[in-house]
C-alpha cells in the first residue's frame, strides 16, 4: 500500500512506493517525476495516480477506462503476471503477416532483377539472421522489466540513448507513414470513392484505439489479428497457384546477379531486424522467472512462420509478371497491375478475376492489416519520446500516443499524392542506424558485461552510475561512415557500394559495413572509456 509523506515531489505528488521490507524511499526518479520507486527502480502501478497534481487527475481518468498508465518506469516483480508465452509469438506473427511483408518479397524481380530460387535462399537465410537480434533481446524483458530504449542506457549512457531515441521515433513515425499509405492505396484500388485521406485516417484511427489502452490490448490485438490475414494469404496462395502463372525464372550471373542479390539482402535484413529496437518492450510484463530460451524460442516462431510465407509468396506472385524486354513495358495483367496500382495491383490481378467482388473484400482486409502493423511503431513510439527527457517522461504514455497519430497522419495524407516515394527512400537511408545499434549493444553484452549478471537494473535512472556513452557516440558516428560507404539506395550509392554490382546500382552492403565499423570501434573505445572511468 502507498502512504502519505510530508515531502514533496516537483509535480506535487502525495505519497511514495514501499521497499519489501515495508518502508518508503526516493530515489533518483522521485525527485523528478510524478511517480515513486522503490530501491530496485521500480515503480508499483497504483503510484502513477497519487497525488492532487494535473499528471495525476490524468492518470486516475485513464485508469477508470483501463488505459495503461504505466511507460518507461521499470514493471515490479510482482506486477509481472503475464506468464502466457505464446502472446510473445503472436504479437510478432501479426505484425509481419501483414502486406507490407508481401510487397518485400515481390521487389525482388521488378526492382533487383532477381531470379526465383537465388531470391528465395535470400529470404530464408537474410530473415535467419536479420530476426536474431529481436529474439535475443526480447528475453531482457521478463529478466529486468525495462522497456528496450531504457535498456539502452546500459550501453548508450544516459545522454547518448537519446540520440537513439530520435532515430527510434523517426523510424516508428516514419514507417507508420509509408505503411499506412500502403493500406490506403488498397482501399482505393478496391473503391475509388475512397480517397486517399480518408483510407490513412480509418487506418490509423484503429491504430489509435489500439494502442491507446496499451501493453494488454496490444497483445490481445495482435493475438487473434493474423488469421483472417493468414486466411487471405492462403487465398492468395491456391488462385495464383490454380492460375498456372508462376515461373521459375532462372538465376542470372556476374555483377548484376552480386549487386542484386545483396541489395535485396539489405531490404529483407532491414524489414526483420527492424523490430529490435522495440524488442523488450513487449515481455516487460512476464514474470522474471520465465524461461529466457523459452522467450527466445516463442519470439522466433513468431516472426520467421509470417516473414517466409509472405515473402516468399510475394516472391512467387511476382515472377507472373512479364516485361517487353525492349520498352520494359508491362506486357501481362500482373504486370500492369503492379505498375499501375504498386502491391495493391499486383494482389487484385490475383483475386479480381477469379473471385470479383470477394476478392476486392480480401484486398480490404489485407489492407486492414497494417494496423496489426503499425501497433508496435504507435505504441512504442511513446516510449522513445518519454526517453528524450525527464518532461517528456512526465507526459503519459498515451498521450503521446495521440500525438504520434496526429504526426504520421500529417506525413501520410500529403504523402500519399505527393512525396511517397521520397518518404521510403528516407526511410531506407537511415534504417542503417539498427545495424549500428545492435554493433555496439552486443558487444557491450558479451564483452564488457560478460552477460545478464553484468546489469544493476536499480541504477536505470542514474545518469551517473551508466556507461559515460561516450564510446558509443563515437562509435556510432564510425557506423554511419560505414554505411555510407557501403550504401547502395536511390539518393546515393557510396564508393565501396558502386564498386559491387554494375556501377549504375552498385550492391548495397550497408548493414553489414555498418554493423563492423561500429563493432570494431566501439570494443576499442569502450576499453580506453571504461580506463578512464571505471
């Protein structure tokens, strides 16, 4: 139970949090912020609602409507009582059993100039390695209960992990953005009396009413949102199958085949380990006592059954499509759908002749599936935004989930007629940043924590007592160099990059250029920080 106390916090809160043996403290989060912790750092939910202050009233009206009150603030032991693991799998499975999973495998034959079984190997090995690293930190949820951009104060120090943040929020606002102008294009293509707007705003409006009561709703979303999706996809499976139209298009050689296939590499890398940086986010609520290879294990079923099977039938789907090899003008239905309509053309040549007015109802759910999505990007996005500051910190969580849907509707509305293009291409340009994070977490794991028992999770809101952050500035300024270097997009090819592939598109080795110069540096300078100060 909380109780009163004389002293007071800078937002007027009444009370403080008790510690196991009974007796209330503050520490360096109390002086601050309007909640309490006790003396591992974690904060009892029923202290968000204390007190007579304007942060308060919001919280207690919040929790009248079950809303989660509850954002950066370390779970206690007690409150993690979510002990269903296969909730870590679904969460997952929905957010990648969605269109936009599709639309990467089917870039690999118009847009990389693959063949089908080099293209499909890609797939399956790229997505084995791009999806480990959202596994492994996934397990730090249950062990500490911190949310993953806290967590990265272990490794980026208290000031430096709000350089990460920033990249975080872009990349949550930013790809919400492109996803749900994707789902609207689909909209339209099934009804042209929908425009533009009004697909983003019923789109992202469910996304909102979502990820607004948070952790539990989000979960139970996403538990039961991919199958009408997966039904679809099944679908889309047996009428492209029962068309005759696949072909296995054969493996090409030489420079283009090098450039081609490492370029397609980095977007299917991309899209998998983009869930990383929201990893511990979503088992911050299962009990510590919880298997880590359990966690492990669920989290990866969850996200290599959606990605291979979307992607690779977005693969197939896509050798359909016939090119004039002297105009490269589409020649075939499928062809013209995708050039005409993207994605959401390529789908309807599958399911508009066959199925008609059915297909177009599969198309509009395929298009709802960006909210299963785009619920991780908006809810984690209040996360990062509560990282920045300790005034960010005391808005929360869900209002700042409001504003996160304010400002990728602004992008997207706009963007869907006039800067769509631009906005993916930005994004792919700085969704280099995640190579370069997980090059300086994990060997700050392995090698300078030398594992769990590395970590004091109590110290999270200490500046002092964290990584100075330094080392991982710097190192992330190294990581930047090496994927520019090794970059291969629309913007820019970079000179390591042109010299893979043809020099028209270069091969794109980014990731993996990013992900070592970061790596490298970082074990050098964080020996010679942690020489300097301890």
């Amino acid at each position: 139970m909380v109780t009163a106390k004389n002293e007071k916090s800078d937002y007027d809160v009444e009370g403080y949090s008790p510690t196991e043996g009974g007796e209330g403290t503050y520490n360096h989060i109390s002086s601050r912020l309007p909640v309490y912790s006790d003396e591992s750092g974690a904060v009892p939910g029923e202290s968000f609602a204390i007190g007579n202050s304007m942060y308060a009233r919001v919280q207690r009206f919040a929790g009248k409507y079950a809303i989660e009150q509850r954002g950066i603030e370390r779970v206690p032991e007690n409150e993690r009582t979510d002990t269903n693991l296969a909730k870590v799998g679904t969460m997952w499975l929905a957010a990648n059993m969605v269109v936009s999973s599709f639309a990467i495998g089917a870039l690999a034959i118009p847009v990389f100039q693959l063949g089908f079984v080099d293209a499909l190997l890609t797939i399956l090995f790229i997505n084995l390695l791009g999806i480990t690293p959202v596994c492994f930190f996934s397990t730090f949820g249950p062990v500490f209960g911190l949310r993953q951009m806290v967590l990265s104060r272990f490794y980026f120090g208290w000031y430096g992990v709000k350089i990460i943040a920033v990249f975080n929020i872009l990349a949550c606002v930013g790809w919400s953005s492109v996803n749900v102008i994707v789902g609207a294009q689909l909209l339209n293509a099934v009804n042209n009396d929908v425009p533009g707007y009004a697909g983003i705003i019923i789109i992202a409006a469910a996304t909102f009413l979502v990820t607004l009561f948070g952790y539990k709703v989000v979960h139970y979303y996403e538990f039961y949102s991919w199958i009408p999706s997966f039904i679809i996809f099944l679908i889309v499976l047996g009428e492209f199958a029962h068309s005759g139209a696949f072909v296995n298009l054969p493996m090409k050689v030489g420079n283009s085949e090098a450039g081609g296939v490492l370029s397609f590499a980095a977007s299917v890398f991309g899209f998998a380990t983009g869930w990383t940086s929201y990893a511990a986010d979503y088992t911050v609520y299962q009990p510590h006592t919880v298997s880590r290879v359990r966690t492990f294990a669920w989290t990866w079923a969850g996200l290599i059954f959606p990605l291979l099977f979307t992607e690779m039938l977005g693969l197939a789907v896509a050798t359909a499509m016939t090119f004039d090899p002297e105009t490269f003008e589409p020649t075939n239905s499928y062809a013209i759908g995708y050039e005409s309509s993207g994605i959401g053309g390529l789908l309807a040549a599958v399911l508009f002749p066959p199925l008609g007015r059915f297909g177009q109802f599969c198309l509009v759910v395929l298009a709802l599936s960006i909210i299963a999505n785009n619920c991780p990007n908006i809810y984690s996005v209040g996360l990062s935004l509560q990282v920045l500051g300790r005034w960010t910190q005391a808005v929360p969580r869900f209002i700042w989930t409001f504003v996160g849907t304010l400002v990728y509707c602004a992008i997207a509305i706009p963007g869907y007629s006039h800067f769509e293009s631009v906005l993916e291409n930005f994004m792919l340009v700085i969704g280099y940043w995640l190579a370069i994070y997980e090059g300086i977490a994990l060997p700050e794991h392995f090698i300078f924590k030398r594992g769990i028992r590395g970590y004091d999770p109590a110290i999270y809101t200490t500046p002092h007592l964290l990584p100075p952050g330094i080392a991982a500035i710097l190192a992330f300024c190294f990581g930047v160099f090496g994927a520019v270097m090794g970059m291969a997009q629309v913007w820019f090819i970079g000179p390591i990059g042109k010299h893979i592939g043809t020099p028209a598109y270069g091969g794109d080795i980014g990731f993996p250029l990013a992900f070592a110069f970061a790596f490298v540096s970082y074990v050098g300078l964080r020996t010679l920080e942690k020489g300097k100060f301890g």
